[in-house]
C-alpha cells in the first residue's frame, strides 16, 4: 500500500534504512511460505486511514491478531461478521461504563480510525497461529519513529498505553503538550487488575476539549 498522506515523508525515509530493507525482504519470504495476517495491502491501513496531522488519540497494541479473518490493520479491531476478540469485548464495557452508551454489534472499529484515532499495533504483521512471529525484525523500531514524530509534533494528543509492552513506550513520549494515560491491558487475564474503571475515555475527551480540539464520538454503532 503506498501512503500518500502525512505519514508519507516519516514512512519513505523509513524505507530507505537498512533496517527496513531487512524487514522487507523478511516479510516477502513469510507471505510467500505462510498465512500471514493483516493480508498485505492493510499492513499499513492504521496509516491510511488516520493522517498524521488528524490524530488526537493513540493507542498501541502489541501485535495483531493471528487466527483467520481477524486482523485488518487497526489493533483491537476485527471487519464485522467476525466475533468481537474477549480484549475488545472488555474495551466496549469499559467504555460504557465510563462514557455511557451500549455494547455494539460488531468490532470493526473504523470510525475511530477515521475520528482521529490511531490503531496501531507495534509489530505490524503475525504469523497465523504465532504470536510474536514477528517480533525483532525490524517492525519495533519503524513504529518507535512513528512515535517520536507523534511525541515531536506539538498538537495536543492522548497516548493510551494498555499493558507491559506498551507502557514501555512511554520513555518515547517526552512533549508535555501530550496526555499519557496507562492502564492493565484489557485482556480477560489482566483487565482487573486495572483496566476496569480506569475512565481513560472520558480523560481522553476532557484533556482534548481543554486543548480546543474535537473530542472522539467513542460510540461505535
């Protein structure tokens, strides 16, 4: 996928570092051999759909989904027809919890995409079946440069780190015109011990209304 938005300028400097080119020849022989998942022409679908300038809200998965038909490029995010993951079930609880509103039918979660949300996850494609498959090829330090562009641009954003792995992105996020909020991740295993009633939602639209910018519609359907 060739992104012609903001992102454009960070991603083909990007693509041009050894790093990557490792990665990419990496990635040609795993879709080649493989299932891999998202399918290649949403790998980049978080970038495509939220520009770089829009964003008002960040939040970081780890990486995506690795059962059929789940992943489609925005983390936490199924397509509808697909059963809504446990982590998401407990993100829509949270949320109605904390801001009103019902459960929705599905899990896509393109609105918020299209809201100003960035959906990304840090390791940016998986092996069917294998969790991590991916991880230490290169993926990591791509998105850590998406993170220092976020932290290096002054308009006010809310970083949502859910979780170990995320939260240790929080030594990128340096600029006090940002908001970081971290919680448990809402996985069944940990999501008492913190996710539940951590009221991030509404955080995220108080600290934006206080900066003047539009606050995210959270309601999916």
């Amino acid at each position: 996928m060739e992104i012609v938005n903001g992102w454009k300028r960070i991603i083909d400097e990007e693509k041009e570092k050894e790093y990557f080119q490792e990665l990419k020849k990496f990635l040609l022989d795993e879709y080649s051999k493989y299932k891999v998942y998202p399918r290649k022409g949403e790998i980049f679908k978080a970038l495509e759909l939220t520009d770089f300038k829009d964003v008002k809200v960040v939040i970081l998965g780890q990486d995506p989904y690795h059962q059929p038909f789940q992943a489609h490029g925005l983390c936490f995010s199924v397509n509808k027809g697909v059963r809504v993951p446990p982590s998401l079930v407990n993100i829509y609880k949270e949320i109605v919890s904390d801001v009103g509103g019902k459960i929705p039918s599905h899990g896509n979660l393109t609105k918020w995409a299209k809201e100003g949300v960035l959906l990304l996850n840090t390791i940016m494609s998986v092996r069917d079946s294998s969790p991590m498959s991916h991880s230490n090829k290169g993926w990591e330090v791509f998105t850590d440069r998406l993170i220092k562009e976020l932290n290096d641009d002054n308009n006010s954003k809310v970083f949502m780190l859910w979780g170990a792995p995320s939260r240790k992105k929080k030594a990128l996020i340096t600029n006090p015109n940002h908001l970081v909020l971290e919680a448990s991740h809402p996985s069944p295993l940990s999501v008492y011990n913190g996710f539940f009633g951590c009221k991030h939602f509404s955080k995220a639209n108080e600290f934006l209304k206080s900066k003047n910018r539009e606050v995210i519609d959270w309601q999916i359907d």
